[in-house]
C-alpha cells in the first residue's frame, strides 16, 4: 500500500515489528476483535479505506460493524466469510452452483465420521469444519491415520468434521478480487504447505510460494474463471450476500487438467501474497478500493512486473508445533536489495531489537526474469538473515524447476 504516492498513511493493527518501521506507518497495539476501538480510531484518522487482513476478525463480523459507521471496507461480511470459516457451508455452495470440488460428508460426531471413514477406505482427506490457522486439513494415507485425525481434530475442539475424497494432481492457488459483481484474477501461485522438504511432515500455514505458477496456463485461468470464480460469485449474491475481498480458491488441478475446489479462503494467503504482489504494477490501493466501492469493472486491465517471484519462508524452531520467542533477529538490512524483500511476519520490536514472536518469522521474496533466478535471489536473502533455531526449506519451487526446459528455465506461462 506503501508503496502508491497516493497513500499518505497506514495505520496497522496491531502491528509487527516491520510495520513498526516504516516510513508513514504507525501500529496501534490492539486487539483485532476490539470492532468499537478500532472503528473509533478510524473515524477519528479520516481513514478513507480499511482493509481486514485475518480472517478471524472477517469471520467474527468486523466488515459489518465498520461499515454500520459508514466506514468504506475491503473484506466481505461475515455471511460471506462462511466461505472460509465453515468448510461444510461453502460445501453446501460448491454443491449447489455445480462448482467442482471433491466429493465429501459432514459430521457432527466423531463415531460418525469413523464409521464413514471405515466404509470408503484410504487415502482420504479429513478436515476441521471451522477455522484452523491453515492446519485444520489432514491428508491420511492410511485408514488408522485418518481416523486418528478424526480424533485428534474432535479433540482439540473441533465439533463438525468434513471428510472428503483424496483428489490426485498438483496443487494451485488463484486470488481473485471481487466487488461483489465483477471479479479480477491475480496471477497464479504455488505454495508448500507441508514443513519438510520434499513435501512431507506437518501441515503449515504455508513454507514458501512462488508466481506466476507455469501450471497455471491462460487456458486453465480462463477455466478457473469461468467454472469456479464467476459461479461462486454470483451464488454468493444469489444468497444476498455482499462480498467485496478476496476470493482464494485453492485448487487441485487433476493428471486429467481439470480444476477442483480443495478450499476456498476470505482473504490474502500467505505466503503466496508475498509472491503475487511484488509483481503487481497497478497500485495495489486503487484495485482494493474500487472492490470496496464496487466499481471494479471501471478499471483497467491489471498490469504486471514481468518474471517470476518467489517467497522462503522463515520459521522458528519446532514450528508447526511449540516454538520459543524472543530471539534477536540480524541480517535483515544485509538480505534486501533492488531484487530481494524482506517481508516481516511474527516479529516485535523491543527497544529497537528486532524480535521473533511468531512461528513463521519471516517471508524472503527474490524476483528475476526466470523462475531459477528468482529463486536463487531468494535464498541468497535468506543466508544472511540469522536468529536462534532458523528453519526454512530448500526446495522451494522444486516441483517447476523439475519440469523446467533443459536450460534450467521455466516459460512465463
């Protein structure tokens, strides 16, 4: 947002240690579900756009309030936020406007849920109903994994399940924007869920991404548009629902090249936005404010920074599970240059000592005319940075460069 001349002033709630920085930044240290405080410091500010990044504030109704104070806002209401805070409902929605999407079951009891389970074997998928920072889905490769996380999903509060079929392919994120009306896709991304290199271990919120995606071609976005993206749309607003915001469908393209709905969320992924917004042109403010306005189809075509971006994701140590705070963070200064970013995530500053106060620490994006290139700049970033425990993977945009052409670079698709 920074970056538009046109922006005078952010004012980020609560903050990180980055934005605590920034030039025409300022972070208020409070709580993202204080909807009066942070309504009152917006009208007070002469706020002329708020954006909601998280989405619990989106699922808990935050869009509604701020707009009762006549506030202009970027993020849909909480009817639309089911979309990503209820599974089994956008489900329902899937189902309804014939928006592909792999077969599944709801469950309110966990008897229930195993018995289904037993009855269509394995691998098979089993997911939280509700929100789960990202870790709320379990691919089980076997019958007693996929119980298990049944069981442990239930147990950690959980009380709808949805189970569904494992769909074979390769995975892929596209943002859209949306006023409710017209839609525009971002370009497309891939991101590494899991914590271990080669795709295995724990689900995370997400280790590394990269864009443009080169299974992403025009052909299959055309198709992501006009199967997913517009149906979705408008059975939204066929339910009277005013969605202005993202729309991230998180996809499994099929051996067959076929688009399905694995998930679908109500805002910005990371670390896929570090990667998808470096290479966007058009100032990022104006685009998120005609989706608050509904004016969209007013602008432009979106314009885009030629090459490719990809993101390494720092985490601290026992990440995705318990992991310490605190550590010293050094290098940051060092790992930025004209073709490499330092994005901050769970970082505080105390007494101008930068901090790590989150599991995934820091998002390290490279750009460069090939994919490689961009890579290889992201991972020179990430060398320098230090703090206790640092973990991140190394094979970030491994599955592209492994069909990259024989030169070692990919097509820009």
């Amino acid at each position: 947002m920074l970056q538009s001349p046109e922006v005078t002033q952010v004012f980020c709630i609560p903050g990180n240690g980055g934005t605590a920085t920034l030039p025409r930044c300022r972070n208020f240290a409070m709580s993202v579900d204080d909807f009066e405080g942070i309504g009152c410091l917006a009208s007070v500010q002469g706020v002329s756009l708020v954006v909601i990044g998280p989405e619990q504030p989106l699922a808990a109704g935050i869009t509604d309030y701020l707009r009762q104070q006549n506030l202009t806002v970027f993020g849909p209401t909480q009817a639309g936020a089911q979309l990503e805070a209820s599974k089994s409902w956008a489900k329902t929605l899937m189902l309804a406007a014939d928006i592909p999407t792999a077969k599944s079951a709801t469950f309110t009891t966990v008897a229930a849920a195993r018995a289904y389970i037993a009855a269509q074997g394995a691998p098979i998928v089993v997911k939280a109903d509700g929100l789960a920072a990202g870790k709320g889905a379990i691919v089980a490769p076997t019958l007693e994994t996929a119980i298990a996380a049944a069981e442990t999903l239930w147990e950690q509060g959980h009380k709808t399940l949805v189970v569904e079929e494992y769909l074979e392919g390769e995975e892929l994120s596209v943002f859209a924007l949306t006023d409710g009306k017209s839609t525009r896709l971002l370009l497309p991304a891939q991101d590494h869920k899991r914590i271990g290199e080669g795709d295995i271990g724990d689900n995370t919120g997400g280790m590394g991404a990269y864009a443009p995606a080169p299974l992403g071609t025009p052909a299959l976005l055309a198709r992501v548009e006009q199967e997913i993206i517009q149906p979705t749309v408008q059975a939204l607003a066929g339910r009277r629902i005013d969605y202005r915001g993202v729309i991230y469908a998180g996809l499994m393209v099929t051996p067959s090249g076929d688009p399905k709905v694995l998930e679908f969320n109500c805002r910005f992924g990371d670390p896929e936005a570090q990667a998808v917004l470096p290479l966007l042109e058009t100032p990022l403010h104006t685009v998120l404010l005609a989706c608050a306005c509904q004016t969209l189809d007013q602008l432009p075509p979106l314009t885009w920074q030629p090459g490719f971006a990809a993101c390494v994701v720092a985490a601290s140590p026992g990440y995705p599970g318990d992991y310490p705070k605190g550590a010293p963070i050094t290098g940051l200064a060092e790992a930025e240059t004209d073709t490499s970013f330092v994005y901050q995530a769970g970082t505080q500053l105390k007494q101008q000592q930068l901090l790590t106060s989150g599991g995934r620490v820091l998002g390290v994006t490279g750009l460069g005319d090939t994919l490689t290139v961009a890579v290889e700049r992201a991972y020179d970033a990430i060398q320098k940075i230090d703090f206790t425990g640092i973990y991140y993977r190394r094979d970030i945009a491994w599955r592209a460069l492994s069909t990259a052409r024989g030169d070692g670079q990919t097509d820009t698709g």
